[in-house]
C-alpha cells in the first residue's frame, strides 16, 4: 500500500502501486521505480539442479531422526 503525504512528488511517498510501481526515498531525494515481473526461464541446467533436490529431499525424509542428528552436527564444523 501506497502511503502519501502531501502531494504526490512533493514531500513524500513510499509503497507499492499494484505490483507495478513503486515508490522510496533514497539520499538523492524521492524514487519512482517500475517494477518488472521476473521471467521464470526453465533451463535444462535448472530442472537437473531441481531433480537433484527432490532426489536428495527424499533421501533425506527417510533418515532416522538420530541420523538427521549426526548430519545436523557434522555439517556445523
């Protein structure tokens, strides 16, 4: 939500304006930026990344809590 004082561009806003723009206060004075919707680019690199995190997901959900326990103290040195 947008929140204003005063007239718009005068002495302040900041927010979001839908999902489109959006309104901040930086050193330089008061920014309007347009806020683009990231593109969700599916890469044969990034499905095998994603493969490989299910499989190890899984794997992980059929260790014991004792061996969850053991690789949760391995990993923090």
């Amino acid at each position: 939500m947008v929140k204003i004082r005063n007239p718009l561009f005068s002495l302040g806003a900041h927010g979001s304006v839908g999902t489109v723009l959006t309104y901040s206060k930086r050193k330089s004075g008061n920014q309007v930026r347009l806020q683009r919707g990231q593109k969700d680019v599916i890469t044969d690199e990034r499905t095998t990344m994603r493969e490989y995190y299910a499989e190890a997901l899984e794997k992980w959900h059929t260790l014991t809590d004792s061996e969850k326990q053991e690789w949760t103290e391995f990993n923090r040195v």
